[in-house]
C-alpha cells in the first residue's frame, strides 16, 4: 500500500471516527433537551394538570419530532436526490425519444409527399400515352 492510499484510508476513518462523535454528541445534547424539559413537566405537574404543563409537553413533543424529522431527512437525503435525478433523467429521455419521434414522423410525412409527387408524375405519363 502506498503512502498516499494509507493517509487517506487514515483520513476516511478520521472522518468517520468523527461523525460518530458528532452523532453521539447531538443524541446526548437531545437527551439533556428532553430531561430538562421532563422535569419541568414533573414541576408543572406536581401542582395539578395545567396549560404550562400541557404547552411544555406539546415543547417536548415537537423538540422530538423535529429531531426525528432531520436524522430522517439526513439519513434518506441521497436516496430523494437519487430518486429526483432518475425522475429527471427519465423525463429527459422521455423528451428525447419524443423528439426522435417528431423527427421520424417529419421524415414519413416527406416520403409519403415524395410518394405521391410521383403517383401524379406517373399518372401524367400514363395519359400522355
């Protein structure tokens, strides 16, 4: 293995090491987010059911959804690019072959009007005789 190859299997797992850590940091940042807002609950609560309590639980809700939501979109982002390039490219190859199409009937209509030119020309020389 070369030198070059090594660094850069050396930075791909930097890398990766990287965004491990990147993952494990946001989940401990959420959890701390849903336990800071728990205990408020459990504060809110603990006088009785309230709205601040209800708001703080529709807080936590959201908080989780949202998260949920961006690890989705982050996780499936390829797969919609993929999706909307194949779609793009299917259109444009739709198109193309439309055009090829256009093109081929355009060449049709032309042989058929040569056709015809010389169905007249021949039926001229026919009365001429």
């Amino acid at each position: 293995m070369s030198g070059g190859s090594h660094s850069l299997n050396l930075g791909l797992l930097d890398h990766e090491a990287s965004m491990q850590n990147i993952d494990i940091l946001v989940e401990a940042l959420e959890m701390e987010a849903r336990e800071s807002e728990m205990s408020k609950c459990r504060k809110l609560f603990s006088d009785g059911p309230s709205n601040s309590a209800l708001q703080a639980i529709v807080r936590i809700v959201r908080v989780d959804f949202l998260a949920k939501q961006a690890i989705v979109r982050h996780e499936h982002e390829p797969l919609l690019l993929e999706a909307r390039n194949a779609f793009t490219n299917t259109r444009a190859e739709r198109d193309n072959e439309k055009g090829e199409l256009v093109r081929e009937r355009e060449a049709l209509k032309e042989e058929l009007n040569k056709a015809k030119e010389m169905a007249v020309e021949v039926e001229q020389c026919m009365e001429a005789v």
